[in-house]
C-alpha cells in the first residue's frame, strides 16, 4: 500500500476547491482464462491490471479521475484534474486514518494464484469430455470456459476511512449444442463462488459438463410450448432470474430516485403477496456476489427489501443515500478502478417457506413447470419483462408431464410478485454478471419453489411477436 502520508496528500489535492467528500480506489487485479472449444485448448491467457481511481462529491455532482500511474506524482495529476469539477467551500482534510472491520469474514483453502495452469487445464478438459460422452451422436458442439480472480483492494477517503481486502472468485461455464436432424438446442451450467479452487469440491466439473449436455439431449426430444395465460411453477434450481431482473434493478436507489423504477415512492406499501420477502445479502458463504466490504469501504451486511410483501427498503451507495440523509446500506459497487461506484446488487433472493416443493406442484391442477430460465429483457420503469424459458414441463393433475420447447415467460414484476400463491421451502441459487450502466458485477440470485397464479406463456407456434435478448448469461 502507499505510505498513508501520500494518501493524505492526494485527498487534500482533490479537494482543493471545495467538495463534500472524496475518496481513492486502488486496485490491484490478476485474472487467468482457459477456453476449450471443439475438444481443443483454445486460449490460456492471464493478465494483471492495476490503476486507482480518485472521486470528488459535490452535493449531487460526482467529479472521477482514473489512472493506472500508481506513483505519487501520477496520483496528484489525477487529483488536480478533478478538483477542478469541484464545488463549495474548500474543505481542510485532517486525517487519522482508521481500519474498518467487516461484518463477516470467508475463508479461501486453494487459493488460485497456489493452483498450477496444467490443474486449471485439467478441469476444463473433465468438463468437455463428460459433456461430449453424454450423447457423442448428438452433441456437437461444446464450449467450456475457466475463469479466476484474485482482486486486492485498498480505499481511503476524507472521513480518514482505510479499508484493505483481498477478493477471490472462481468460476467454470460449458455451453453444449445438440443436433437431431433440422432441430438444434442448447443446454448452459456455470458454477462460481467467491473463493478459490475449493469451488470444485462442491460442483465437480463432471457434474457441470454433464447437466449443460443432458440438457441440450433433452431439449431435442421436447414438444412446441403452449401459449396462453395459465399458471406458472418455477422450481427452486430455476435460480432468481427473475426476481433480479423483474424486481431488483428496480430496488436500486439511483433508479428509484431518478424515476426510472416502478417501486419508487412505496416504502411501507404491499408491493408483493404476503408470502413474499427479498432479501439482498452480499455476507454470503460461497456465493459468487458475496463481498466483505463494498468499492466504497462500506461493510457489507443483509438487507431485507421486501417483508411480507411490505417494501421496507432500497439499495444504496454514498451519494444516494447521502440524498436522503440516510447511511449506504453497503451496495456501492464498481466493475473496476475506471468506474465510479453505483448501487448494484450481490445475492438478491425470495426467502424460502416452510412448504414441500413436491407439493406445491401436487397442487397445480395444470400449467407450466420452469427449471431453468434464459436470458429476457425488463423495463425497470414499468417492471414489465419478457424471459425466455430454458427448460420447462408441463403440469397435469400435479403431475409433472412431457417437455417443453420455446416457451417465453410475459408479465408484470410488481404483478407476479403479488400473484404468487404458495412458496416453497428450497432455495436455489445461479450465477452471472449483471450489466448497468456499462459495468459488469458479479452476482448471484435464487428463489425457492413458486406458484404463480397466471403468467402469460408465449409457445413456439404463437410468439411471433415477442422478442427476446440476453440480459445477461445464468
């Protein structure tokens, strides 16, 4: 770390011609990929970026600098630049720096910079050849994708915070292509945490390989969807993308307060069925959107958004909480030094009841079983979205039926939420980077078992009109 005399230094410089408030981010990044495609390595690759970016507050106005000069005089260029956006009194910064502790601390065993290449490579080629042996007629294609990351941070700012912290993740993805004559599908499994190689221990990439392929084989076989309004379960291993597209980009306070969320102006309104509660918890054990501290230096904790259906709360970096007079909740977060935080989610999830999943699709006379939902598009301002259906079944007499192909999921964020009728006592999570505003975050999302009264489902025959893209890949 830089002497904190330099820190102090750089801080008095930024706020030099006023500001209420600044801060510096410095980062340190290592990252290793190995891509295996057509059976083959085709790409080991690793790299270390390293750089800080400087931030001045201004009432509402944000002044951000970033440079990848990490010596003092490049630090005090930095500084000087956005001094100049600054505005109101100039502010002495008389410092003290102090170490904060986190709420929640994880252990890393394998750490991935301890882990040798030829390791890595190894479970790469587990997961390409299980995912191949599944059905060597039919698939012909599979992509699998390794990924590490060891990130050490440092952050001081003006109120003499220090914080210092290491981040690991770890993540593999295989995508298979199955082929029957005209009729090609894809299966996708990703497993990640925030962690090192231990994440093996748990998802071997076998089983990863092994579900994306069965998958795709399964899909081949399944009949067209059915279109229309009826009701939707969606099973606890679908994960929450839902509930973070649907509802939690709108629960993020620079949107509410923009006006750009449907939820905005509801604290302490039902905004959900009463068996409802989101969550967003980035203190985590294991979960790929897990953090001890946010990109601001704020300790990361749980927080409860919706409580029996109630709006309680949003997520909040400095600068909006600072708006309404009120403390960050922890979810400040940037995807690099050159990025200014932002409100973004960890772990967003629906917390699991106290009924039997079985049951609750013993209880559905007749509608659609999801098991895996793709990617969508949702208008955070109307909450209304379009979601693709990565595996679904029908449901007859509570009985779970043939397979389904080409099913869209249409509806209303605030809508499904307050038509969801029996919750399950599961809890499955997934894993992905959420895009906003140009910056990818590591995330993760889960839901348990749900029954939703009506959803409208677009079939392979009649959804001529509905158009999908990939928000982000699960």
């Amino acid at each position: 770390m830089l002497e904190q005399s330099t820190l102090k230094e750089v801080l008095d410089v930024a706020m030099a011609n006023g500001g209420d408030f600044a801060d510096i981010y410095i980062e340190e990044k290592s990252t290793t990929g190995i891509i295996c495609e057509a059976g083959n390595i085709e790409r080991v690759h690793s790299g270390v970026d390293a750089g800080a970016g400087i931030r001045v507050l201004s009432g509402d106005t944000t002044a951000y600098a970033y440079t990848n000069d990490l010596t003092r005089q490049g630090l005090l260029e930095a500084a000087k630049i956005i001094s100049h956006a600054a505005q109101g009194d100039k502010k002495e910064v008389s410092l003290n720096f102090t170490g904060v502790k986190p709420l929640v601390d994880f252990t890393y065993r394998e750490h991935p910079e301890d882990v040798s290449t030829d390791r890595k490579v190894d479970v790469v080629t587990a997961a390409d050849r299980t995912a191949r042996a599944i059905d060597p007629d039919q698939i012909k294609q599979v992509i699998v994708g390794y990924a590490d990351v060891v990130q050490k941070v440092t952050i001081v700012n003006s109120e003499g915070v220090l914080v210092e912290d290491e981040r690991l993740r770890t993540r593999l993805s295989v995508q298979a292509v199955a082929r029957a004559g005209e009729v090609i599908q894809t299966g996708y499994e990703a497993a990640g945490s925030i962690g090192g190689f231990e994440l093996f221990d748990r998802y071997p990439p076998e089983q990863v390989g092994a579900e994306a392929a069965e998958r795709a084989v399964r899909m081949l076989q399944a009949d067209p969807a059915p279109a229309g309004r009826m009701p939707v379960v969606m099973a606890g291993e679908a994960g929450g993308t839902m509930v973070h597209e649907a509802c939690g980009h709108g629960l993020e306070a620079d949107l509410v307060q923009k006006g750009l969320s449907v939820y905005g102006e509801k604290k302490g309104q039902l905004v959900a069925s009463p068996a409802v509660t989101v969550i967003d918890d980035a203190t985590l054990s294991g979960r790929y959107g897990s953090y001890r501290f946010d990109d601001e230096g704020v300790p990361a904790r749980k927080v409860e958004l919706i409580s029996g259906g109630e709006l309680t709360d949003y997520l909040y970096d400095r600068l909006t909480a600072t708006k309404e007079g009120r403390e960050s909740n922890g979810h400040g977060r940037r995807e690099s030094y050159q990025h200014k935080p932002i409100p973004r989610m960890a772990n967003t999830y629906i917390a699991p009841g106290k009924l039997d999943p079985e049951m609750i699709i013993k209880e559905t006379r007749e509608g659609l079983l999801v098991k895996k939902m793709g990617g969508g598009q949702v208008n955070t301002t109307t909450g209304d979205f379009v979601f693709d259906v990565a595996e679904g079944y029908l449901i007859k007499d509570g009985e779970v039926g043939p397979m389904v192909r080409g099913a869209t999921l249409t509806g209303n964020g605030p809508e499904v939420l307050r038509m969801v009728e029996l919750v399950g006592s599961d809890l499955g999570f997934t894993i992905g980077t959420c895009g906003k505003d140009g910056q990818g975050a590591p995330v993760s999302d889960a839901q348990p078992t749900l029954a939703i009264k009506q959803l409208t489902v677009g079939g392979t025959a009649h959804s001529a009109g509905a158009t999908t893209g990939k928000i982000r890949r699960i």
